[in-house]
C-alpha cells in the first residue's frame, strides 16, 4: 500500500540536517520513488540552510491559537498538500518537529486527508541519550530564544517529553507503524536508516555546511553575556530571540566547523539528573526501543564542572557597544568606540552591521559591513550583507558590484541576477543604467528582466512626475 511518513523529530536529533539533505536532493529522491512534497518551505532550506521542514506549515494550520494563519492561506496548504498526493508516488515523505506537537485530533485530520487518496500514514521518531538532548535544548534557547540560564541550573530543572510523546504517537498509529531510532548509534549517517525504510537507493549530495551545529565554548560565553545584558536593558522577549538568532547564525554560518565536546556536571547536578529521569527511560526502553535502548548519557560524558571560557573584557565593551548602538544611544560615541576598540570578530562585525541596517544607524552599518569584508571578501553572507548597506546608503553603483561578485562566488543562484536587474534600475545615471540593466538582462529570464526593468520605469516617472507637482 502506498505510504506517507511523518518524519516527527524529535527535537535536536539531527532533524535540520536531514531537511536540508532531503530538500536539495528533492529531485534525486523523486528518481527513486520518494516524494519530498513542496508545501510551502522557506528558500534558505533550499540552498542547505536551517529551517523547519516542508510540514511546518501543514503542522501549524493545525495548531490553534498559536499561529495566525487566514483561513485563505491554511486552505492553500491542504489544496497543495492533495496537489502533492495526487502525484502517485508509492512512498511520500513530510517532516517537521512541529508535527510531534499536533494533539490526536490533528493527527487524524491528516490520516483521513491520506486515505482519500488511499495512503496509509506511519511515523518515523528518533530519540537521542537524554543528557545530551537536555544540553542540546540549552543550547537551541541560547541561539533562539535569548536564553540566560547556567548550564546546570538547566540541567536540574529540566522536564522530559519523551514518553507522553511517545504514548501520544502510540496511541494514534499502534507500535506496528511507529519506526523508532536511536540517534546515538545513526548519527553518523542519519539517512540510512530512513533510505532502507523508504527504498531509495540513490546517493545524494549533502547540505553545503553543517548545519545548526553547537557553539564552541568561547561562543557559549559570548551568548551568555550578551543574552544577559540585553535581559537587564529590559529588551521584549521578540526583539531578544532575533538579536540572538542573528548573532548565533553569524557565527555558525562564518565558521561551520563542527563543535565536539564532553558534556559534563557536577556530582550532586548529575545524581539528581540521573534519579528525576531514570525510571521514565526505563519504561521508554522497553516499550520503543528495546533492540537499541536510549541511555542516560553517552559514554564519552564526563563528570565535572562545565567551565565556561570567562569572556574578555575587551570583548564584554564591543558587545555593550553594538547593543548601544542598536538603541541609539549616542550614536556618534559608539561609532568612535567600535573604531577604537578595533572590532576584529566577522559574526560581531555583521551583527553590528545588521542590526544597524534595520535601525538605520547607517554609517556604523556600514562601517562594520567595510570591515567584515576586508577580513572575509569572499563569504556569501558578508558580500550580501555590505551590499545592503551600501543600497540602504544610496550607493547603488557599489552595491551592484558586490551583487556581482555574489554571481560569481554563488552562480547557482539565479536570485542575484533578479537582485542586479533590480538596483540596475536605481542607478540614478541613465547612461548606466541602461548599460547595467542590459548586461544583466542576456543573464536572466528575459520576461523577469523585463519585469524588473518595468517596475524602475513607472517608479522613474512617477518621481518625475511628484518633482513637476513641487515645482509648480
């Protein structure tokens, strides 16, 4: 029988890797039978980034009072989501970990959506050692969530969802259809157990860089500190999750090496962990995972205080600095500070550029974005983002050189071209703008250059147009 599969998480199990695996190989894996639906997922996935699958948003139009989808845009999902199934493929294929926070009425909603185009649905779970999970959650609300608590503080006040969700899936799908792994002994090679599942055998290429890897210690600290302070300025809850996504993602995108360390507690942190969850791992064990049972900890985890390296003061005022300057707070004094202070980090340096763009604190944007560039000139995310500034400036001209260069350091997005066209139309020079907008177009679809080229005329009369009403 034909058959979805619901690739639940559970969180921090790898499950960003295998999205952006699943997502640049869709057409590979339609090769061999595998449909990885399109359903609504955001570009960044695409092109190996981090996001949360192609069912987060079938997920969320099932998840009342905590997304505000329109009625219009949820039945957009389900319209696809039968646009999909109607395809025929054998073996379907949809993931999110916001699907393992579906009650069982949402479950079935999908289960009966599938049966009308006879599908039957199964789940596939995996389940990590749970010290690690606890570490790995920490670590996802410091780069999130803005999160200021200690490690151990954490760790002893954690609270497991494994085994309601478990029984949750249980309940809806029977063991029969529940395929439950063990993280610790795939995470090498977190497809195969899912490619022997689903039958595909083809190779497929892997996500461009890891993918949202752990902080190294040094970068734990420096979360830690700037968390904090942005807690003590009193900044909303929103505004400190993006500043610290934003700082997390700089630093894990500048620098993808993949971060391995012991996790460690205290004596009394780690008997009080081992005694609050051991009887619930037991019972998970024998009912789910008896052929590979999830332990406790991994056998390389050592006993002892996780010591945080202690955060320079140096780099203590370039963070007090940025956040300064994201409040405007004499804006001429912190721009002479980070001069001073001789910012040499790139993630610091972007964070500061980004957020200075969005408040539009523009010369120490741009500054910043100067300087990141010099260190790292042939990074995507440093080019893109002194190009920005340089466009939010005015200097149209220097922002398509970078878009440019962007072209030939990433050809296989066809987004720059669309982007050069774009700024092409802004360039105040007719002579070249023309000229710009020419060389551009032969690289383009010729409709969306055309387009492109459309929209800057009607905006170049219609300021010629508002110029003639001022000066009569």
């Amino acid at each position: 029988m034909k058959t979805v599969y619901l690739h639940v998480g559970m969180g921090k199990t790898g499950t960003s890797y295998i999205q952006s695996t699943l997502s640049v190989n869709r057409k590979r894996l339609a090769e061999c039978g595998v449909l990885y639906p399109v359903l609504g997922e955001n570009k960044r996935i695409r092109l190996g980034g981090i996001d949360s699958g192609n069912g987060v948003h079938l997920a969320q139009s099932l998840l009342p009072n905590r997304f505000f989808l329109s009625d219009k845009r949820k039945k957009e999902i389900w319209r696809d989501l039968d646009s999909e199934l109607g395809r025929g493929f054998e073996y379907v294929l949809i993931s999110s970990e916001f699907l393992l926070s579906l009650s069982v009425e949402g479950f079935l909603e999908i289960q009966a959506h599938a049966k009308r185009f006879k599908y039957a649905c199964e789940v596939i779970v995996f389940a990590r050692s749970l010290l690690e999970r606890v570490y790995s959650q920490w670590m996802q609300r410091l780069k999130r969530s803005g999160g200021t608590s200690d490690w151990e503080e954490h760790a002893i006040h954690a609270q497991s969802e494994m085994e309601r969700q478990l029984d949750k899936l249980d309940s809806i799908f029977g063991r029969n259809r529940m395929h439950c792994f063990n993280y610790d002994s795939w995470k090498n090679d977190l497809l195969a157990p899912m490619a022997r599942l689903l039958k595909w055998d083809c190779v497929l290429a892997r996500p461009f860089r890891v993918v949202n890897r752990s902080l190294a210690p040094e970068e734990v600290s420096r979360m830690l500190y700037f968390n904090r302070r942005l807690e003590q300025e009193q900044w909303p809850n929103h505004k400190r999750n993006v500043l610290a996504t934003q700082l997390s993602d700089a630093m894990m995108e500048l620098d993808d090496k993949d971060v391995n360390r012991d996790i460690q507690l205290s004596d009394e942190a780690w008997k009080s962990f081992r005694t609050k969850h051991e009887d619930m791992l037991e019972r998970v064990n024998m009912r789910y995972f008896s052929d590979d049972p999830i332990v406790m900890s991994s056998p390389h985890t050592g006993i002892g205080i996780m010591d945080w390296p202690v955060l320079p003061e140096h780099e203590k005022r370039i963070l007090d600095s940025i956040q300064d300057g994201m409040l405007k707070k004499d804006q001429d004094k912190t721009i002479a500070e980070a001069d001073i202070l001789g910012i040499n980090d790139v993630s610091l340096l972007l964070l500061m550029a980004q957020t200075m763009l969005a408040k539009r604190n523009l010369p120490l944007g741009l500054a910043a974005a100067k300087k990141a560039y010099k260190i790292k000139p042939d990074h995507l995310l440093v080019v893109s983002t002194l190009s920005a500034c340089y466009e939010a400036f005015g200097g149209y001209l220097e922002a398509l050189a970078l878009v440019e260069r962007l072209m030939f350091l990433d050809p296989q997005q066809p987004g720059h071209i669309r982007q050069a066209i774009r700024l092409a139309g802004k360039v105040p020079d007719r002579k070249k703008w023309r000229r710009y907008w020419w060389k551009f177009l032969h690289k383009a679809n010729f409709l969306d250059g055309y387009l492109s080229w459309l929209k800057a005329f009607q905006r170049r009369q219609m300021k010629r147009i508002m110029r003639k009403k001022m000066d009569g």
